[in-house]
C-alpha cells in the first residue's frame, strides 16, 4: 500500500495520526456490538471494469470511532481550516445524527456538504492505491471551502442496526463512446475515475459520487420518493428529517446503485495498464 507522505490537502509534511470522527461526534455514534470493525472497497478490475469484487477488506480491532488515518497536517489543516470548518457544521450536524428538526436552507446545506466532501475526502486515503480524488479538487476544498463540482451529495433519514457506523466505497473506470465506436478511456488510462461513497453516522446516511467522465451526471433516485434529499449542488430548502426514513435494505441499494449500474454497461477493452 502506498505510504502518505505529505497532506493530501496543503502538501506539508507535518503529519499527524487523528481520528477521522471528531471526539465530538462520539456520543452520536452507536458502538459497536462486536467491539471491531471492518474496512471495505469494491473496485473494478484493471483489466476489465465490468468485473467487479472486493479488492481490500480488513477487520480491525476498536470500534469505529477509533478509526486514526495519517493524512493530514496538524497545524495548517487539522487544527487549522478543517477545525474551524468542523465548529460551523456541528450544530448543523447534531440534528441529523439524531433525527432532530431543524430547517436547511441553502448556507446550511453548503456547510453540511464541504464537511462531508472533506471527511470523504480523508476516508477514501483509507486505501492509497485506489484513490480517484484528484490533488486540485483537494486544494480547491481547502480554498474555496465548497466540494469539487464534479461531485454529488445526497443525505437520508435512517433507523437500523447495520448503517449506523459504517462506511463502503465502490470505484470504477467509466467512458463515452458514440453508437458502435468502441470508448476511449480518459487520458488514454483506466485508472479508476468514478466512484460511489456511502456512510452512515447515527441517523444520517451520506450518499457522495465523483465522477471525471465529462458530461456524465448522477440523479435523485426516484426508487425512494422524497427520502433523498439533495444537497450539492444545491437544489432547494427543506425541513429535516423527510418523512420516509430508509431501512438497512434501503440503504444497501443505495449503496450499491454504482455497482449495479457498471454491470449493464457495455464494455470494451481498452489500453493495457503500464506499471
């Protein structure tokens, strides 16, 4: 696995190992049951992106608000933008882990999303080799404190025992090709450039997709009506929590949705893979 080195954010090289969920977050975040947890990608192959399978699973020992990741500079980030940034969504936070009311309007929301396109970004350094993240969405974070435009937040009401501390990412490599033309892979690489993060905190599940493929946009999934709420880009204000609230099956196609999606498209090989 590949070692970070630098802050995936500012590029210095005063590294830290800190909690990926703040102390505050603790008391909303259920233990648990067998006092471990597991860490889990779904990837496509690199010689055929309609093959996909787990690519990295680890059971560790702690629960999950024990999970530490070394990516990030103390100073500059950790205790810097990324803290104060974590101090203006914690009471917009709060609400949302425990299935509170409380009204998001369009400040609200782009608070909600920075941080959680942040703490994606981190958990996706839980597997260096498979990142899909780019340095310049990363810098642009930092600056600009607003997620990259290429990618999409969804956020739901939830009430289960199996989502309420968990995390699964899937990544793929994805292409545009005209009727009967075989596709050209970006850059002409298959690196992965897509991929689906989906997380769930207490009563919240997060639902994120990043893509690169120019033109290719993600939706509302209509198979949950009014559960799924979007919330980058913007759309509109509402009240919280919706009234459908998803189950652990619900979730579980959600999460997935990426997956099944890859599976139908047609596939064409491309370019073998240098080292």
């Amino acid at each position: 696995m590949r070692l970070v080195t630098e802050c995936i954010f500012c590029g210095r090289t005063d590294l830290s190992r800190e909690h990926v969920w703040p102390t505050w977050s603790h008391q909303f975040i259920p233990k648990s049951p067998l006092g471990r947890h597991i860490t889990k990608l779904i990837a496509t192959s690199a010689k055929n992106p309609r093959i996909s399978g787990e690519r990295y699973s680890k059971e560790r020992f702690g629960d999950v608000k024990t999970v530490k990741l070394k990516v990030v500079c103390k100073k500059h980030c950790n205790s810097g933008w990324m803290s104060r940034l974590e101090t203006t969504a914690k009471p917009i936070l709060i609400p949302l882990l425990i299935g509170s009311r409380i009204f998001l309007n369009k400040y609200e929301q782009e608070i909600l999303a920075t941080w959680i396109a942040m703490k994606m970004m981190i958990c996706e350094f839980s597997n260096p080799d498979e990142i899909v993240t780019r340095p310049i969405e990363r810098a642009l974070l930092m600056g600009r404190r607003l997620p990259p435009d290429n990618m999409g937040i969804w956020i739901a009401h939830y009430h289960g025992p199996s989502w309420n501390n968990a995390y699964l990412r899937q990544a793929c490599t994805l292409g545009w090709a005209e009727a009967g033309k075989a596709p050209t892979p970006l850059n002409n690489s298959l690196a992965k450039n897509t991929q689906s993060q989906t997380l769930g905190i207490g009563e919240l599940v997060v639902q994120s997709i990043t893509t690169y493929v120019p033109g290719l946009e993600f939706q509302t999934p209509t198979i949950f009506p009014g559960a799924v709420k979007p919330i980058w880009p913007y759309k509109q204000n509402f009240m919280w929590p919706p009234g459908p609230i998803l189950s652990d099956a619900a979730v579980g196609i959600l999460a997935t949705a990426l997956d099944r999606l890859t599976a139908r498209l047609p596939w064409h090989p491309g370019p073998e893979r240098t080292s």
